[in-house]
C-alpha cells in the first residue's frame, strides 16, 4: 500500500507538468479527454478512496487531497473529474458486496460518477427501482463506466418517509442507461464536460444503490469520513490547487513584465512583494489547516471510534477555508498581473474564472461557515455536517 500511495503521488507530479500542454483542448472539447481519463483510471486515481478488497488504493484522506491538489495545479478541469471519480468510488464501501465487486472489483480502470442532488424519482418494483429523473453538474459523465444520481423513494405513487424524515438513495446507472445532454456552456472548469444528464423509466435491481447518511458497510479508518466530508475536502483540493497555479504563473510573470509606464519591474515593486507573500500565507496555512484537522479525524478513525459533530464540523470549516482562502489569493494575483492576466495565452486568466467556479459548489459555498458557527456555539445546525 505504501508503495501504491507514493506511485499514485509520483502520477499526480508527472501529470501536474503535462497537464498546461492540454487545457486549451479541454476547453474547446468541454470536457476531459477519454485519453486522459483513462490514463487517470489506470493509475488508481479514480479509485483512491475504493476499499483495498475490491481493488482500490484506500489511501489516507491527506493522500487524497494531495493528488487533487497537484492535478489542479496542472489543470483545473482535469483536478475537478479526478475529485469526482474518487469521491464518486467511495460508494463501494456503502454497496451490498454482490454489487460493489460488479462496479468496483478487481477493475481499476472503471470510472464511476455522479450527482448526489435528489432530483430523480425511484417508484419501487419487484425487485428494485423504476427510476426517472434529470441531474445537473454530471462531471465526467462522457468518460464513465457507471453513473449515479439522488432519488427520493416513492411507493404506489406516495413518497416513502424514513424515521428521520425522506430518505435519499443514490441510483446506480450503467452508462448506456443515461443520456448525456449537452448542456456544459460556462465561464470556467470548461473541461469538466459538468453536463446535465437524465434517465426514464430505468430499472435499477434493489441493492444497486446507496442511502446517503448511513454507515459504511466496511467499517475502516477511511470509511468513518462522512461521502459529503470528503467531497468538500476534494473541492477545496481542487481550489488550492488553482492558487498555487496562480502563484506560479505570476511568481514568473513578475520576473520580466515592467508595468506601463515603469522602469521597474513587478518583482521589485513593494506593493507586489506584500501581496504575494499575503497569497503564500492564505495557501499554505489554509492548506495546513486542513491537513491538521485531517489528522485529528484520523486518529480517532484508527481508534476505532465514530468522529464526532466537532470533528466533522472542522473538516467542513477546513474546507470551506481553504476554497475561499485560495480565491484570495488568486483574485489578488490577477488584480496584480494588471492588463497581461486578461488574455487567454495567460494562465492567471484561466486560474480565475476555474476558481470562481468552484467557489459555488453547495460542499464549500459561504453558508457553510454559519452551519459550523452554529456547532461551535452548541447550536442545532439543522443540516447534516
């Protein structure tokens, strides 16, 4: 395993230099390309959070967030579908094993995604599901063996209710069940290919699918991280890794430009040495930040015990920092870059309009802070953490 973890982090190094030389591609194509993708599925990346027994890496959240992180420094799109396909594959430790070892089993070349937004309806049947339903932000769609989609459960056309109010399953599609819309026509992350996708009328065999909120069948370290947790947290990776980018890309910019009118070069201006080290600081102490809470949710994972609203409240607050923190950071860069960070042979340009994307994901958008103010306070946060 620990050679694995390192084999999947050289990847993410090898790839962060490639990945530049392809993002004009991604843009224009809407999407990320199956050449790519299968490059990702083939080196574990869309199966590092899948259990070892089916085949997956299992790595350490902090060797998550690392991977995605250095993805994105290379390309924000390419960061984006690596954090949906391997948050995607945590469903393996939730699914009956009968189905996990039919999407996940020995098979580190399949690529699962999906939506957890209950915009779908599944009608219970002999046997399973009648599902229909449309869902936006399809991430990775057109590169997917399977796909999945939020339903609410009804039965004779009356919605079932659980003892917590109406539950949420998560419906397994094979890809030739679903029908991709091309509907991905956006300011940023335009390679994401984040169309909106549908399904009518699809059977889907009971036991294919995962009730969102309850524990994980395999009962290990990585699996006491809520699916919702380590989404938020592969966001904020994808959001660091955009800043960092930024930083790069003005750090070298600043060694030759002389703004308009100026003998000086930006390097040497005062007001530019400021606010690049203002940049460093938000980086790598929202990154810090979040690798600590990590840890602390480690340690009481390998103890055995279920973390606690505390714990899971920092990991959120973590990754809404850091999301944010790296925005900063990244505004600030461009602001400086002046005229040059507008044209599209400038990468600042693209840094910008990717970050400002995933700033609205629901997992990191601002009301989070409020939710996590409210536990910190001993409030009810009236919301799931």
């Amino acid at each position: 395993m620990n050679s694995e973890k390192a084999d999947i982090l050289s990847f993410a190094d090898e790839w962060a230099e490639k990945l530049p030389a392809l993002s004009d591609s991604f843009e224009r194509q809407r999407r990320l390309t199956p050449e790519v993708s299968r490059a990702f599925a083939d080196a574990g990346v869309f199966h590092m959070l899948v259990p070892t027994q089916y085949g997956g890496l299992e790595v350490h959240p902090k060797t998550f967030t690392k991977v995605l992180r250095r993805l994105s420094e290379g390309d924000g799109s390419a960061g984006w579908n690596a954090m949906i396909g391997s948050t995607t594959g945590v469903l393996s430790a939730s699914l009956p094993i009968e189905f996990a070892k039919e999407i996940y089993g020995d098979k580190p070349g399949v690529l699962t995604v999906g939506v957890t937004a209950p915009l779908g309806k599944a009608e219970i049947v002999e046997g399973g599901y009648r599902v229909t339903g449309r869902w936006p932000f399809g991430s990775g769609a057109q590169n997917a063996d399977w796909i999945s989609g939020g339903c609410f459960l009804f039965e004779n056309g009356q919605q079932v209710i659980g003892e917590h109010g109406p539950q949420s399953h998560l419906m397994m599609f094979k890809a030739d069940q679903v029908n991709i819309e091309d509907t991905w026509h956006v300011a940023g992350l335009k390679g994401t290919g984040s169309n909106h996708f549908n399904v009518s009328d699809v059977f889907v065999p009971m036991g294919r699918s995962v009730l969102l909120g309850k524990r994980t069948l395999i009962q290990k370290p990585l699996y006491q991280f809520p699916l919702l947790g380590l989404l938020a947290l592969g966001v904020s990776s994808v959001s660091l890794g955009l800043g960092f980018k930024a930083l790069k890309v003005f750090m070298d910019l600043a060694g030759v430009k002389s703004p308009t009118g100026s003998n000086r070069k930006l390097i040497d201006r005062p007001a530019v040495q400021s606010e690049v080290a203002k940049s460093i600081a938000d980086l790598e102490s929202s990154e810090a930040y979040m690798h600590a809470c990590i840890d602390e949710a480690w340690e009481v994972a390998i103890s055995g015990e279920k973390l606690s609203l505390d714990i899971k409240s920092k990991l959120r607050l973590a990754a809404v920092n850091a999301t944010h923190r790296s925005v900063a950071a990244v505004d600030r860069l461009y602001q400086l870059g002046g005229g040059t960070s507008i044209y599209e042979s400038n990468e600042l340009q693209r840094c910008f309009r990717d970050i400002h994307v995933t700033t609205q994901h629901i997992m990191v958008a601002s009301p989070i802070y409020e939710v996590v103010g409210k536990v910190q306070l001993g409030l009810d946060p009236r919301q799931p953490i």
